[in-house]
C-alpha cells in the first residue's frame, strides 16, 4: 500500500487508518524523534476515522472521569490496569476534576447514530474523550484506544524507555450487526473454566459480544444438571488419548475414564457475570437428537437402541462412517430416540435449568449430522411414523425439533438450530444457524426466520489454515485471505432477519489452550471486521498490514496466533509430459520465497522461486523459506517429494 506523509499543523485530514502518526510540533520535553510512530491499526476497521494534526502523550498522573461511573466501571477497570500494568503510570479516579486525562460520558440525549453499542472517540492533544449512549459503547471505544497506544500497551509486565503516545483522531464507529460471535466447543476437549475467560478476554479485544458455548456432544456432557447426576459421573469423562482424534485405537475396559470435566452451575454463574461485565452474551448449546452419546452412555434408557447399555463416552475412536456423505452411517446409536418419552422429560429438566443459568434469549439445541440408519429398522420409529402420519425420517428429525422448540419456549426463551432443521419442516418461530453454506442461511432468511451466518467456507474455524504438512490434519482449509471474504449478508437476502454472524470452532483436533489461540487468530480478526466494519470499507492490503501490527499485540499479550499468512500456498499438477510441478503463491504481497531439493536448509542466498519447480530426478525433499527483504518470517517447510507426488494424484 502506499502510504502518503503530509505534515499539517491546523487542517483536519481523512487518510486510511492505517496512515502513519503525525506527531506534533510543540511536544513538551520530548523531541520529536523520541515520540513513538505507532500505526493506526485498529481492529475491526472503524466506520468514521479522521486523522488530525497532533499527538496525545500520556502523561505520568492519568485521571479517568466517568459520568454514571458505576455503570462504566468495566470500562474504567480495564483502561486503569491497562496503562498501569505496562507504563507504570499512577491512574485515578475522581469524582471531580477540571481537566482529566481521559473523560468517559454516557449520552443524556441519545446519538442515533450509534445506536447501542456505538462509540465517538476523539483524542486530541491533551485529553481523550470518548461518549456512547450506552455502556457496551463506552467499552468499546475504550478497546479502540488501547489499539492507538503502542503495542507494549498489551504487556503483562512494565515496559520502559516507550514514549506513550497517541495519535490525535475524531472516530465514529458502531457495528454492522448486533450478533458478533465466536463459537467454542468445550464438549470434545474440556477447557477449563478460567481459560473460558480467557478467551471471552481475547474475543472483547475485537469487539465479538456473543459466545457460542458447545456444552455436550458424543464426547462430554460439560454441565452440572441437578436430578440427573449422571450426566456429570459418566457424561463428562472419557479415556485421554493423543494423536489424531477419529483415529485412535477403541479403548480397552481397563483404562480409566478420568479425562475430561465439567462446569458446576456456580461456575457457570460465574462465567456469564465475567461475561456480561465485557458486554458478552453466552449462548449455550445442548445438541441433540444427534452428537448424544454422552448422554446416552449415562442414561441408555433415552435411547431406541437396546445396546445402549453398553455404550461409553467416546474417547476420539470412529463412530460414523461418512464415505456416502451426509447424513452420516453411525456404527453406534449416538442419536436420542424421538419415539421415546422419556425424552422430552430428560429435555425439560435440562432446559429448566439451561434457561435459568443463561440469562440470554436463545437456547441453542443443535440438530446437526443426527444419522438416521437406527432409526430406520426401529420399531418405535416406525410407530410413532404412523401414529403422527410422518412420511419421511426428516420429518421424524423435524416433529422431534419442533417438540422440543416447545420445551424451550416454555422457559422463556427462543429456540435455535442448526440449518438441518429446515429439513423435513420447521417451525416459523425457529431461528436458524446456518453452516452449510450462504444458501440455508439466505433461504430461512427470507422465509422470515432470524439467522446467524456461520458457514464453513468462511468461518470454521477449526479448518486447516496453512498447508497440511504445517497443520494438524483436518478435511478442509480455511487461509485468512478467504476468512476475509465472509459477507454475512449478502445482496440477495432479507436483510432484516440476518442478527449476526459468527466463527465456530470445534475442537476434535484442539487438545490445549494454546493451540485454540493459535487457530482462532488472526481469522477471528477477518470475521470480526466482517460483522462490525461496513463492507465498502473492506481492504485486503489495508486488512494484512493492520493484521501485521496486531501480530505485535498479541506477542506483548502472550496470546498465540497463527503465522500462516507468511507460508505459500502450495499446489502441484501433471505437466502434459507427467512430471510433477510444485507452484508456490504467497498469500500476501512482498514476500520472496527459497528452495533447496538437496537436503540442506535454505536461506536467501537460495534459489529463489520464481515459476513452478520440476523436482529433480532424485530429490527426496523439497524444503522452502519465505523472507521480507533480508529478514526470514516464514516458517521452514519441509515437504516429502514423495507426498506431492500423491498430491499429484
């Protein structure tokens, strides 16, 4: 991108965000090569932002004012140990001063423009102002400011010898949709519940309010349910295992069943009021009649499957077989039994407690991949398909959906599903989640049904994000540069019933925190723009070289983030004369990439890739390095020319 430096000292200027700080002339007892020349980088990208002559210094006594402090105390909590944590600066609060550092002022008249969850933030020379009608607002510009801080703003841990400085600025800025989430699967693997709040830290950062809580699947059952003790005794555990999760060995009766957890309902209420304190909804998700074998394995009984009895919490052992695609073969029954009474019971005890713990409107019941071939030869099925005039197994799937959107309704709450839904018949009340694609999605949207945009081609997480060789291995790929191109509400839908988007991240392959970080970032960067910045506002170039300056945040932060933007793309083909050609295509512009075939390591005193390599006749190994200039930053690949000519195939 080029960048354009101008020097004014009164007009007021519209440049990219990403134009570089201007620093003032008149700084006090700093010369001006000291001052720090911290990009504009925010994350997501803002609606409004001007660029002014000036810069802010943080001075050594920082004073926040807040009007209605007590609503804003979150805001004033995290900006105090923010600048005290890492610059080491005294931080108040009065209840009066002439001119503080930093004002905070809720709207007595309301802005229309920034509706709920919209900010003004203006930083001038000597003071930071930022308003909003409502406390999110407030929190929001405020993670806005911290971005105009140096990057060291994000550190644990004092930083010296850093010029704190900002930039002057006037944004407006409020989001594109009101539903902005992130989904995290805490079924497969447990994640404990202070690395819950953890994340619910990194997503506030990007301006994400909703967090999509996956609480039970076919390998745990995460919540405390008072009355039904197993699903916390048996449901919650299984047999540890590690390597690639679908893969692993059956596990034998005599390995114990001590891995996994689950969430108490103290600690529940204690992670939607961490919430909602950073202006987070949770939505919990219970998904059913599929992905249920946690809870078959403790109550067999809601099963149409006399075997049942003797099924187990699964471990990551194969239990569908998916060669014929959707929906899957299941080789267990891990489906619970629509024809069964016993239910609907289970579901509203469930639920009553669901809807008590989760003060949000929506109840999230899955619905998802439920496998049909036990249902199919069952008795019960069939009755049930006779006595209710059912003619389809969809249908059967959808009288089970709309039973227990009858049960959720009966809490107080909305019901929601995942696209299948649709399938067979659905309620006009449902709201739908759609991951199959735009197209569910565009369809139950304008067949007036609210729905959240969360298809795999753009958001699934989970999703390879740089070449298999680099990654742990799943079916499909997602880089940062498709992410980027999530429209959540596209030209051809109703507009009015898209409440949001969101990322979803499932974790069969994700067996700690760090590694959750490391593929939640930076793609959650691309989403979060994608459901907060106006789309004409959409810069692929802008978007990497912000993406870059965060990089720097998240070091500061200890947050582990992906570097896959620095790896090639790499695909191979046939030459018309069969031999094996490897194309190598950054993903971002400026990069130089070098090769060896011989064995050793390469640098840029390499070959330097520039058309698709023929490997020569012996070569076992093909090894690449991206640089910047003199600086490696990509990653060393090292890639079996015997595994690419299998690509080949």
């Amino acid at each position: 991108m080029k960048r354009i430096f101008v020097m004014l000292s009164c007009c007021i200027f519209a440049v990219n965000t990403y134009a570089q700080s201007i620093v003032s002339e008149t700084e006090i007892g700093e010369s001006e090569s000291a001052i720090s020349k911290t990009p504009i980088a925010i994350i997501p990208e803002p609606v409004s932002l001007m660029k002014k002559a000036g810069t802010f210094i943080l001075p050594e006594n920082v004073s926040i004012l807040a009007s209605k402090s007590g609503e804003l105390k979150q805001s004033i909590e995290f900006l105090s140990q923010r600048i005290t944590m890492a610059t080491g600066k005294f931080v108040s609060t009065p209840a009066n001063a002439a001119h503080p550092t930093i004002k905070l002022i809720l709207n007595t008249n309301e802005d229309v423009q920034l509706g709920l969850e919209g900010y003004k933030l203006n930083v001038n020379p000597t003071q930071i102002v930022i308003t909003a009608n409502k406390p999110a607002g407030i929190f929001w510009g405020v993670q806005s400011l911290i971005q105009l801080f140096p990057a060291e703003i994000e550190s644990k841990e004092l930083i010296k010898n850093i010029k704190w400085t900002a930039p002057c600025v006037d944004v407006i800025d409020y989001p594109k949709l009101g539903w902005r989430g992130l989904m995290f699967d805490v079924a497969r693997h447990f994640f404990t519940k202070q690395e819950v709040k953890q994340f619910i830290d990194d997503m506030v950062r990007y301006k994400f309010n909703l967090l999509h809580l996956h609480l039970a699947d076919d390998e745990g059952w995460r919540i405390e349910i008072k009355g039904l003790p197993k699903l916390t005794e048996v449901g919650a555990w299984s047999v540890q295992k590690v390597g690639t999760f679908g893969d692993f060995i059956p596990p034998t009766a005599d390995e114990s069943r001590t891995y996994g957890g689950f969430y108490t309902q103290e600690d529940i209420k204690e992670l939607v009021q961490y919430a909602q304190e950073r202006f987070v909804n949770i939505l919990p998700e219970i998904d059913v009649p599929g992905h249920s074998l946690a809870i078959i394995a403790s109550y067999p009984e809601l099963s149409c499957t006399p075997d049942a009895v003797n099924y187990k919490v699964r471990s990551g052992e194969k239990i569908m077989d998916w060669s014929r695609g959707a929906p899957p073969i299941a080789l267990v029954d891990n489906t619970l039994c629509p024809a069964n009474e016993k239910v609907y019971g289970f579901l509203d005890t469930v639920l009553t407690q669901i809807a008590q713990l989760f003060p949000f409107e929506y109840i999230h019941m899955g619905g998802d991949e439920a496998s049909h071939n036990f249902w199919e030869k069952n008795d019960q099925i069939k009755a049930l398909m006779q006595r209710e005039g059912l003619k389809t197994i969809p249908q059967v799937q959808a009288y089970f959906e709309k039973r227990v959107e009858q049960i959720v309704i009966s809490k107080g709450k909305k019901f929601m599903g995942w696209d299948e839904i649709l399938e067979g018949g659905v309620s006009p009340t449902a709201a739908v989640m759609s991951w199959r694609g735009m197209k569910y999605g565009i369809q139950a949207a304008n067949d007036k049904h609210n729905v959240v945009m969360s298809p795999t081609d753009f958001a699934y997480l989970d999703y390879m994000q740089a070449d298999v060789i680099t990654e742990p291995r799943v079916y499909a790929s997602l880089r940062l540069n498709k992410a980027y191109q999530f429209n959540p509400v596209p030209a051809s839908v109703n507009a009015k019933y898209v409440i949001g988007g969101q990322a979803n991240l499932w974790t069969e392959q994700i067996f700690n925190f760090r590694q959750v970080q490391y593929m939640v970032w930076p793609r959650a960067f691309a989403i979060s723009e994608s459901v907060w910045s106006p789309i004409e506002k959409k810069n692929w170039t802008n978007f990497v070289e912000r993406t870059e300056e965060q990089f720097k945040r998240l070091d500061l932060a200890e947050v582990k983030y992906s570097p896959a933007i620095y790896d090639p793309i790499i695909s191979v083909k046939r030459s018309p004369d069969k031999q094996l050609m490897i194309e190598l295509t950054p993903e971002i512009d400026g990069l130089d990439i070098y090769y060896s075939f011989d064995n050793s390591t390469p640098d840029r005193f390499y070959p330097k890739y520039t058309s698709a390599l023929v490997p020569p006749k012996d070569a076992s190994m093909l090894r690449i390095i991206t640089y910047r200039g003199k600086q490696p930053i990509g990653r060393l690949i090292s890639l079996p020319v015997g595994d690419l000519q299998k690509r080949a195939k």
